[in-house]
C-alpha cells in the first residue's frame, strides 16, 4: 500500500456518505449541550464572570488533545478510531479500555443530556400538570426519536445533524454579535470578576470540560467518512468553531445580565436574553439550548457509542452481536442497547438526579481522561515508530511536539480540577477500568482477532 494512502480498516461496510461539513457538524453537535446550557448557570453562581475564562482554558486545553488525535484519525480512519489506534500502538487492552470508556462515557451523557432536553421541551409544551412526569415523558420521547434517526441511517442522521447546528450556530453568533454591539452590554456586570475569589477558577473548569469534551467524537466517523483527510480538518475546524462562538457569546451573557441573576433552573443565555431584549428573545435561546442537547444525542451518545461497540464487536473482543448491521448500513444491536440503556439513565435520573448528574457525570470524565491520556500516548508512539507512515499522510500535526504536551498537562489540571473534594469518584473510575481489564482476560483476550497487519 502506498505511504500517502491513509489505511481504511473496516471489514463491514458501513456507508461512505459523510463530506467534511458533515463532519464538522458532528464535532460541534458533540459539545455537551447541558453543560454550556444549564450548567453554565451553575459555574456562574460560583465563579462569576471569570467563568467565562475557565471555560475558554477548558476549551483550549481540549482543542490541543484534539489536534494531537489528527494524525492518527487520517492515518487510521476506523468506526472503532480509539480503540483500533492503542489497539495498534499499545495492545489489546489498552485499545479495549480507551474505546469501552469513551462509549460508556458518552451512554452516561444519553441520560444527562435526555433529561436536560425534557426540562427544556417542558419549558415550551408542558406534557402533565406535574413538571417531574413532564420532564421525563419528553426525554423518553427524545432519546428514542434521535435512536430511531441514528438507525434509519447515517446520511438521515447527518443532514439532521447538520441542520440543526447550523442553526444551533447561527443563533448564537447572533447573540452574541446583538449583546456585545447592541447598545445594552454593561460592563458594570463583570465587577466583581471574581466574586468566589480565584480558587473558584478549578471548579468552574470542571464544567467548562464537562462542556467541551465531546468534539473529538468525530473520529468514530473513519469508517463513514468519504474522504479520511476531512476527519483531521473537522477536529481543528469545529474547536475553532465552539471556541470562537461560544466565548463570544458568554462574553455576551455576561454583559447583559448580572451573574447573580443566574441559576442552573433555567439556561443563563436564556436569563440573559430575556434581561435584555424579552420574552421572544428568550425563546429563541432556549431553541438553542434545545438544539445543543439535541445535536448531542444525535452525534454523541446514538452515534459515536454505537459505532465504538460495533468495531470492537467486528473484532471479537466483544460478543459478535455488537458487530450486527442493519439493512439501513448501521450498527443496528449496539444502537438499540444505547438507546435502552440511555432510557434505564434517564428513569434513574429523574428519580435520582445525583445519580446521573454528579455520580456518573464525574464517572464520564474519568472515562474520556483515561481515553484521551491513552491517545495522546499513541499520538506520539505513531510518530516515533511509523516515521515513514507519518510523512506520507496528507494531514500531519502542526509544531510537533507542542499540542501533546500541552494536552498532557491540559487533563492534569482538568483532573485536579473536576476530582478536587470529589476524589472519591477517582476511585469508582479505578474500578471501572479494573472492571474492563477484568473482562479482557477472562474473554476478550481468548476471543480477539488477530491485531491486522499495517
């Protein structure tokens, strides 16, 4: 095979249909909806308007581990992207452990984000006279409408993707534009900047991860994509995309209301929105976070978990069923498990918020921490192995080493300050991944086909 091919590993045909907007679409539909939305709120109350800083170093910690994966996404475009990528360049069970957390951290995100969509339909068609049975009925309607999208098919599942965030952009760069030029910015609401002192910075961060993290799900899409070199040009172009947007339109938030006026009841770009201009603009901002939370099931929990599955099943380090295709082209098994699963989180939850929102939350970014460590491992194994390979690629990593070693220290202070007075949820983690290394000797080991050759 020629250096400059990138290596297309799939066995099962899954549908060659995703172009490069495509891909971008799925990037930034990924960034957690309830976390800029509805948690925002929270960061606000604790750490004023210097949230807006902590999640911009979030954002920018997590566009240097993206860029770091790009290499590898081009060179090594798989549905199964994490786990094929350590699976080549570190074994079985560290590829099996990258790709089984990074599904299951985005299964966990399906009862989060389902529950936050409900809370936000409710807000525009209440469903009951009681707000609890409301909120769950409309999540239950979701999550198994965006399971039904994502298993009619890919192209059916991206041109939905695509529409929505482009308008999910669309509004928010309007937004912003209006409340920063508009005539109703008040500096006056970012004194005090800091109100919780600059120890609030950490915790605020942790939200800011728990917003951004998702944008590297993108590289499930190897084995959909038409052309492979797109895979790399969407990671950069979608983290430019939320960054850019998103910073602007907090900077905006918080010139229009105060951040005392915030709450995690309600969306802080809806509050502000409505303290400025009404109710209308109120609307349109919770169409907005809406569309946030939708893009997110769409893209993220019934899309990347599925596909994660499906390749590791085609492998045999999972049951065989998870390798199962659909007469639409699509895993069809893993994508009805997510969807059960995704609806067992989103009864937990509303019956047990904690357990969904703190619990499992912290679990999910433990997950992506290990997965994203993992990567960056592999990121640079790539390089120092497979030189040749490396310079025959059509996209490589721009100013090697530095976005790896920024994306090092970037999960450091992510860990230090998502876990810090919550290292308790450090241990669950621990014994999540004892639990996959478990798995991987008592089957996965006997069971996994022979790594390909390259």
């Amino acid at each position: 095979m020629s250096q400059s091919e990138p290596q297309i590993l799939e066995t099962q045909p899954l549908v060659r249909a995703l172009g490069l907007r495509e891909i971008w679409a799925i990037g930034v539909g990924a960034v957690v909806g309830d976390g800029i939305f509805m948690l925002m709120g929270a960061a606000a109350q604790m750490a004023g308007p210097m949230a807006l800083i902590s999640y911009l170093a979030a954002g920018l910690f997590l566009f240097c581990i993206m860029i770091s994966h790009g290499e590898m996404a081009v060179g090594m475009p798989d549905a199964g992207s994490f786990w094929v990528w350590n699976r080549r360049l570190m074994g079985d069970l560290a590829g099996f452990i990258s790709g089984v957390s990074y599904a299951a951290g985005w299964v966990i995100a399906g009862g989060s984000v389902g529950l936050a969509i409900g809370f936000i339909s409710h807000w525009f068609i209440p469903l009951s006279s009681t707000p609890e049975t409301s909120y769950v009925l409309w999540s239950l309607i979701w999550v198994t409408v965006f399971a039904i999208v994502n298993y009619m098919g890919v192209i059916m599942a991206a041109r939905t993707q695509l529409i929505m965030v482009l308008v999910l952009v669309a509004i928010m760069a309007v937004f912003a534009l209006v409340g920063l030029f508009g005539g109703r910015f008040d500096s006056a609401n970012y004194v005090p900047f800091n109100p919780g002192g600059w120890g609030m910075f950490f915790p605020a961060l942790a939200y800011g991860t728990y917003a951004y993290m998702g944008a590297c799900t993108l590289a499930t899409a190897g084995s959909e994509a038409k052309n492979p070199s797109d895979l790399p040009r969407g990671l950069m172009y979608a983290s430019i995309t939320f960054l850019v947007v998103y910073t602007l339109a907090m900077a905006a938030m918080f010139g229009l209301a105060s951040y005392e006026q915030m709450s995690v009841v309600e969306s802080p770009f809806t509050t502000a929105a409505e303290v400025a201009f009404g109710p209308a603009a109120a609307t349109i901002l919770n169409i907005a976070a809406w569309l946030a939370a939708a893009t997110c099931l769409i893209g993220g929990t019934m899309y990347a978990a599925p596909r994660l599955l499906y390749s590791m099943g085609r492998s045999h380090i999972l049951p065989q069923v998870f390798s199962h295709v659909n007469q639409h082209r699509v895993p069809g098994f893993a994508t009805i498990l997510v969807w059960v699963i995704s609806v067992i989180l989103v009864l937990v939850g509303s019956r047990n918020p904690d357990i969904v929102y703190v619990t499992l939350s912290l679990l999910l970014v433990f997950c992506w921490a290990v997965t994203w460590t993992l990567n960056m491992i592999s990121s640079v194994l790539y390089r120092s192995r497979y030189p040749k390979e490396i310079q025959g690629l059509p996209w490589k990593q721009p100013l090697y080493p530095l976005f790896p070693i920024i994306g090092f220290v970037g999960v450091g202070i992510i860990m230090y300050g998502t876990f810090k007075g919550a290292e308790v949820a450090i241990l669950y983690g621990l014994i999540f991944v004892a639990a996959l290394a478990v798995y991987y000797h008592a089957y996965g080991k006997q069971h996994v086909d022979k790594a390909p050759e390259y």
